[in-house]
C-alpha cells in the first residue's frame, strides 16, 4: 500500500510518497482502509524527532484517521467488518491502510462526513478537556485564545463560544481573524501588530482575560499573565512558536491565577470515561448544528509533505485533511 514514509527523521521534504509494508493485526488490533486522516502539529514535530511520542522509521506519521474497519484481529469483539470508525493511531494515518489497537477506534455518526471525522476528535476532544475539565470556563467569562485560526485554536474559539463565554481571538493577520470571527470570536487582536497586554486590557476594562488558551507559548505565554484577570486560569496546551516558556511564579501569586497543564493524549489513556462523555457532548453539540468543524483544505494524501510545509509555515486555518 502506498503511504506517506518518514525514512529518517527530518522536515516535511525528506518524506517520500512510496510503497510501505503493513503488518496483519495483532489479536486485539484493526486494520483500517484510511478514506480521510486529519493533520495536526504534533506531525509536524513526530517526523522531526522532536515530539514526546517517538516514531521508528521508515514509518508513516498521521495520528488520527476516519476510514472502514477491513480486517479483524482474532480477539476482536466491538468491531465488525465494514465499521466506520474514527482512530486515534499517533502514527501511520497518512496511508491507504493502518493497523491500530481496537480501543482507539470509536464510532462515526453518519451525518459527519469522513474528512469532518477525521479532523475532529483530536482537536474538540483536546480543547473541551482544556476548557471545561482543567480551565473551568464559566458563562460570561472571558475566553482568551493564542493562535486562534489554528486547528485547536478555532475549536477553541467555536467551544468557548457554545460555552456561553466572551471570546477574544488573537492571531498573526487581520484574515485569520475573519476567520476566528466568523466562527464565533466577539472581538480580535493581531499581535503581529498589537501588543497582547494592552488590547486584552483595553477589550476587557482592565480586568483581563479570566481563561487562556495557549497553543503558542514563547513569547506569548509571557504576555498572558500581564493580562491574565485576577483568579485567572492559564491554560499549557502547546508551543508551537518553538519555545517552551519559563514563567516566574511570582506572576502567578500577584494575580492569584494558575497555569494549567493540558495532556490530552494522556487524559484519554487515564480517563476513558470521562473522555466517552465528552465525545457524546461534542456529538450532540455537532448533531444538533450548533457545532461546525471547519475543514479549510483537502489535499489529496500523495501531497502529505506539502500539508505539513503549509502547516508548519503558519499557512494553514481551521482543520486540514488529507483524502485517499
Ligand atoms: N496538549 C494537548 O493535548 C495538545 C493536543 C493537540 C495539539 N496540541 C498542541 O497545540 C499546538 C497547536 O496545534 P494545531 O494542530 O492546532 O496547530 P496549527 O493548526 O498549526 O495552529 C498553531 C497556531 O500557532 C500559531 N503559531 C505561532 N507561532 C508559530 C510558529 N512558529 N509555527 C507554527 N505556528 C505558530 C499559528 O497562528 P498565528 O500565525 O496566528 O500565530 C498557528 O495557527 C501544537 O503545539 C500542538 O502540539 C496539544
């Protein structure tokens, strides 16, 4: 089958579109003929070596795919052949076929199209985690979000939105903010242009922000807590600007705030029912209309390489795809 291989570690350019074996399933393992896999930055960082969860190449990245179930392990009982599933697999997505542990796998309702499954548990399953478990966002509070028009970004401005809170979008150009508010932000600040702590104070009458979602860090993470509101809640989610920011802890006592991690890939391994529950809220809210993921691209999968270049260039909004 053909995949998209990383054959040794490296930027987007050193992956090749070729032929790559696949091994049968494991007794309690799928196989899985991919139809969509959704692209996220931690793909951009697995090929590099440079992400917690190592890959060994050759192997194909992609952590997340919508597709049909084609072949059993032995020990299988949830699943049956011709299942459309989406699966959490960390690597091997961007291929015609993958092989994944069963308990990855959940069910697609049919009114989500493949390439919407695709792109969806990873990024609304992480940012409900962040927003409702860790940050407590409340009605009327104020949402914060870093990298708004980015995959977990706009999930964050759309959720927050749905959560009944105010959302303040921050982004890197005035059309990445349409985007962000055209999917539901009240207010944007370009901090190519604006410094963070000034917009945010002036937005919110010199209160601050009572929640922020940071995918960023860097640079930005410091700002936060210049805008951060008393009791505020900072939440880690991501660097993607590179640097994994130092925060002296007195910026946390002056404002009797806290900063939060969030680990989603750890939180649905340790807490599998509390991950079901948010998926069934993230099903309701889709099926009900108020929840629309944004698919802003489909490459076709032989242009994986480019996907992550766009990705890892800032080129990229809302969720990209990659279709088989
Ligand atoms: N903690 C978790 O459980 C979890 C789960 C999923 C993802 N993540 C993390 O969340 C972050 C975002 O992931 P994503 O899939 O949403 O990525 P994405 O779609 O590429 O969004 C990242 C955003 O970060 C901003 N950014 C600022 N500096 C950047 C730089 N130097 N390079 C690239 N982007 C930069 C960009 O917005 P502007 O151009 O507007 O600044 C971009 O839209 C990543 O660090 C990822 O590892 C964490």
């Amino acid at each position: 089958m053909k995949a998209i291989v990383c054959k040794q570690f490296g930027p987007p350019e050193s992956l090749v579109f070729e032929d790559l074996a696949l091994s049968p399933p494991g007794p309690h393992e799928v196989r899985i003929r991919v139809l969509a896999a959704g692209v996220n930055f931690p793909d951009v960082l697995i090929i590099q070596n440079k992400y917690q969860f190592r890959g060994t190449p050759p192997f194909a990245p992609g952590g997340e795919v919508c597709g049909e179930i084609i072949e059993l392990g032995d020990q299988v009982t949830r699943w049956k052949l011709g299942d459309r599933v989406a699966a959490l697999t960390m690597i091997g997505g961007f291929a015609e076929e993958c092989v994944c542990h069963e308990t990855v796998c959940v069910a697609v309702p049919e009114a989500m199209s493949a390439a919407v499954a695709a792109g969806f548990h990873l990024v609304y399953g992480t940012v409900i985690h962040a927003l409702q478990d860790r940050g407590q966002l409340q009605p009327g509070e104020t949402l914060l979000v870093l990298g708004a028009s980015g995959g977990v970004g706009l999930a964050a401005v759309q959720l927050g939105r749905i959560l009944g809170a105010r959302v303040i979008a921050a982004a890197s150009s005035d059309d990445k903010l349409a985007l962000c508010q055209a999917q539901g932000a009240d207010e944007g600040i370009n901090y190519s242009q604006t410094g963070l702590k000034e917009a945010v104070k002036q937005l919110t009458g010199g209160k601050g922000a009572d929640v922020i979602f940071d995918p960023v860090g860097g640079q930005f993470a410091q700002d936060a807590f210049s805008c951060i509101a008393w009791k505020g809640r900072h939440l880690v989610v991501g660097f993607a600007a590179g640097q994994i920011p130092e925060i002296a802890l007195n910026r946390l006592l002056l404002k009797g705030c806290a900063s939060l991690g969030v680990f989603w890939g750890d939180f649905i391994r340790r807490e599998p029912e509390h991950q079901a529950a948010n998926v069934r809220q993230l099903y309701a809210w889709f099926a009900d209309g108020r929840l629309k993921p944004v698919i802003s691209r489909e490459y076709p999968l032989s242009e994986g390489a480019q996907a992550l270049r766009d990705m890892a260039d800032r080129k990229v909004t809302g969720k990209v795809v990659l279709v088989s």
